[in-house]
C-alpha cells in the first residue's frame, strides 16, 4: 500500500488546476421568447408568445450537466394576437389573473444527450401549480457577441404540457389539451 504524506498531498492538491464552476449569464429580454400553440377545434393551429421576460443561467460549457436555469414573468405579458383571446385567458375560465400571477420554470436536473443537446427537468410553475416537465435544449451557440463584445449564448427548446394539468382545460378536448411549447433565448455573461 502506497501512502502519501499529507504534506505532499496539499501541495498537489494546490498544484492542480483549478476547474471552472458555471458562469451566470442573463436572459437578453429583447432576443428571448416562449411560444405556444394548441388545436382549436380541429379548423386551425392557434399561437401565442411570451417575450420581453427575465431570466439566469448558470452555465458551465465544459460541464453542461452542472448549468441550471430559472425564470420568471407574469402571466399578463402573454401575448396573443388578439385582444379579446387575451381577455379570455386571463378571465375565470383559465387564468383569472392577478396582477401577482406569474409564471416560472426552475431547472431541477440536466441530462446531456449530444455535443450540443440536453433534457432539462424543472419545475413549472403556471396558474398557481408545479409540476415537473421536460424541456429537449439544444445550444444554439455560443462565444463572445459580434456587437456586445462579451460572452454570448443562445439555445432552444421544446416540450408539451397539459392545459388540465395547470386547472386551464376549459373547452378540452374539443380545444386541445396539448399545448406544444418552443422556447428560444439570449443569454449574456453577467457583469
């Protein structure tokens, strides 16, 4: 059995290189969106949008499965194309939101599937009930900014809820209880 002195045991450990711990990078508001879509009534595809949120990363490119991700916006920042849609999801019949009401996703695992996609789990949080989902993510690039000058990411993702999952699956099945969910973000290293 070899035994190493604990003196020559401390100065490796100080010798060793240092590993790099994930870096935190904000949401860029203006380059980040959530869409959504759902079945309406078997005639068309009907879309909505979240845009203009903010959010962190942790992100640790060397070590993926180490980054994490959380956000949060209120649900009034929906955007649906059409005023009285929008009326509509925020009355009792969905929402009825308040001022307060938000929506928020906190990464709880990350499984790196590929050189450049992973499953992140988290914990949803929409009309007042958690529940995890999984989101498929891919990194989209990331290096400094051509005009910021700084370290940039971007990435997407996709993943589909259940509307009654949430206590929003009014009119199901005839609108559809699948809601298919895109996401595409900007993130920039924070000062």
């Amino acid at each position: 059995m070899i035994r190493i002195a604990p003196l020559a045991l401390a100065a490796a450990l100080i010798a060793a290189p240092a590993f790099a711990a994930p870096e935190k990078y904000t949401l860029d508001p203006s380059h980040s969106q959530i869409l959504f879509s759902y079945n309406h009534l078997g005639y068309s595809t009907t879309w909505g949008l979240f845009s203009g949120f903010n959010g962190e990363i942790q992100f640790d490119q060397e070590k993926p499965a180490e980054s994490s991700v959380q956000v949060a916006f209120p649900v009034k920042t929906m955007m649906t194309g059409w005023q009285a849609r929008f009326d509509h999801f925020m009355s009792k019949d969905f929402f009825d939101a308040g001022d307060d009401e938000e929506v928020s996703f906190k990464s709880t695992a990350i499984e790196v599937t590929g050189e450049k996609t992973a499953k992140i789990t988290g914990d949803l949080t929409l009309n007042g009930v958690t529940k995890p989902v999984v989101l498929d993510a891919a990194l989209t690039q990331a290096g400094e900014h051509p005009m910021e000058k700084k370290p940039w990411a971007g990435f997407t993702g996709k993943t589909q809820i259940l509307r009654s999952d949430y206590g929003l699956g009014q009119f199901a099945p005839y609108i559809s209880d699948e809601v298919e969910v895109q996401i595409s973000i900007e993130a920039m290293k924070a000062e």
